[in-house]
C-alpha cells in the first residue's frame, strides 16, 4: 500500500526545525494540509522567532502543498487553543497531531535547579497535554483521530543528566496508555515515536560524525509516518534511528501469590528469582488487568 494523508489536516508542533521539519515536509509531500508550529526558541527554551516555521511553510508552498506557520508556545493552553482554531478556520478539521515540540535543560540531578527541571516537564509533557487537549473533542466529534507522542530512549531506559527530559519522555507514555482506551471508540489512536537522529537536540552527545550521517531525521519521519495513517496501529512504541525499527513494550511478569501469614518482606525476597522469572510475562492493556491477575492468583488459593 501507499501511504497518503491527501484532504486531511496535520498540526505538527515544534516543525521549525530538526525531526518536526522532517515531519511537517514529509506530511504535505504525502498530501497533507500542514498546520507548521514552531516558537523558534533556543534549544534550552529560551528566545523566539517565527521564521523557522516560515522558512518550512515556504518549502511546502514552492512543492505544491498547502500550509501555515504559528508561533503558539505549546506549554500555554491559550497559545495552544488559538494554534488549533487558527486550522480549523484554514481548513475546518484536525485529523493529526505530532507532539514533536521540546527543549533541553540537562544537568545531573545533583546541580540541576529544579526551574530547569519544571520548564523542561512543562513544554515535554504539558506540551503534549496542551495540544492533545486542543484537538480531542474535535477528533472525538469527526470520529477520526491519530496522535502520535515523542518519548525517548533517555524516558525509557534512563540517560545520564537527563532526570527532567527523561521524566516527561516517560510521562508521556503514561499519556498515551490511557487516552488510547479513552480515545478507542472514536477512532483515535494514539501511538508514541522514540526517535535516534542527529539534530541540534543531539549536539553535545559526543557523536562521531560519521555516526551522525547515519542518523538522519528522515529516517525517523518513515517511522512517524506510519503511526498516524489511517491503518495505523494504536498503544505502539515505535523506536527509529539510522535505519533501525524496533518496538519498546512494557512487560509485567507472571509472579507469585503468598497466603496472608507469609506477606513480608522476608518471604518476597527469599522468593525473589520466581517474582523476577520472565516465563509468563505479559503485556497488560489496562490497570484493571494487573488486578485482575493478581486477584485470580489469590482466589486460586481458596
């Protein structure tokens, strides 16, 4: 199959530079009407300037296709709610979301002020609260809806100086895990995309550049591109980097049932390799599931 957005609508926050760019291009050269949405700070948050976003809107116009650039701050929900009426005046519905938008403070959590650490959750998570909050009852009415979440690899698996941009990264997969069975009925879905690419995001990892040539943001996009068409699939961590495709999934090992007079922390411990055992893991599709199993483990005793 080809995949193509033509007659739908794509907001894609944080599209001035880097992997939005990426996105915002890619999304308009497969049909889309791209709504481009860049502050145009510093990559610590700081500053602003819109010719970033105009500069990409320029690009999609001399292709033939159709855009517009904001300037929206995306962690004010009044800069949010106006970037999205500004679509829905230009072309009356929001089909796609990117929550691409995002900064850097980093620091070991020792040195780190913990301002640094609030604006980097605000624009990360609340960002991507702010937009999806925007646009869901939009979605929800058109009954169509594909949202996709940047995490990280620094959220799931831990990045040294990183406690603030890991702890949104991570944050938003919580985001993701209940608004897909809230947004279920609707059509929405909603996806999250862990990106490896050589940005300004990424100048200071101490990247050999050729490593760097590999990571290129265009990788990444083929794989965000997947997650908001209309076969997308819903709850899927996708991780893309230099040519690599991977999915991050979030396991929960079978465990054990101890009777009432055995629930301490002795009894846990002496049994610590069979709670660990990774025979019968599972994926869990709700809170309710861990429940539920654990109460069937109990009722089974009786």
């Amino acid at each position: 199959m080809t995949v193509r957005f033509d007659g739908q609508v794509a907001i894609v926050t944080g599209a001035g530079n880097g992997l939005g760019r990426s996105h915002a291009l890619a999304l308009a050269a497969r049909g889309a009407k791209v709504l481009v949405n860049d502050l145009g700070a510093a990559r610590d948050g700081t500053g602003g300037s819109s010719a970033a976003a105009q500069e990409v809107v320029a690009l999609i116009k001399e292709r033939g296709g159709e855009a517009i650039a904001n300037g929206a701050n995306v962690a004010l929900i009044g800069d949010v709610e106006q970037m999205v009426a500004e679509a829905m005046v230009a072309w009356g519905r929001v089909d796609i979301l990117v929550n691409n938008a995002g900064i850097l403070r980093d620091k070991t959590f020792a040195k780190m002020d913990l301002v640094d650490f609030d604006l980097v959750m605000n624009v990360h998570l609340s960002g991507s609260v702010n937009c999806t909050k925007a646009v869901w009852e939009i979605m929800r009415e058109q009954n169509y809806g594909r949202i996709v979440m940047t995490t990280s690899s620094s959220g799931l698996y831990g990045n040294f100086g990183q406690s603030n941009y890991g702890a949104a990264k991570m944050a938003v997969i919580g985001l993701m895990n209940t608004l897909v069975l809230e947004g279920q009925k609707y059509n929405i879905h909603v996806n999250a995309l862990a990106p490896a690419a050589a940005t300004r995001m990424t100048e200071d990892l101490g990247i050999d550049e050729a490593a760097l040539s590999l990571m290129k943001p265009e990788a990444v996009t083929a794989g965000l591109l997947t997650l908001c068409h209309d076969k997308a699939p819903s709850r899927f961590i996708l991780c893309a980097g230099a040519g690599g495709y991977a999915s991050t999934q979030i396991y929960e090992t079978d465990g054990i049932f101890l009777p009432p007079e055995e629930q301490t922390p002795e009894a846990i411990m002496a049994r610590w390799s069979e709670v660990a055992d990774p025979k019968g893991q599972a994926v869990l599709h709700s809170g309710a599931e861990q429940s539920e199993k654990f109460l069937k483990k109990a009722m089974m005793q009786k």
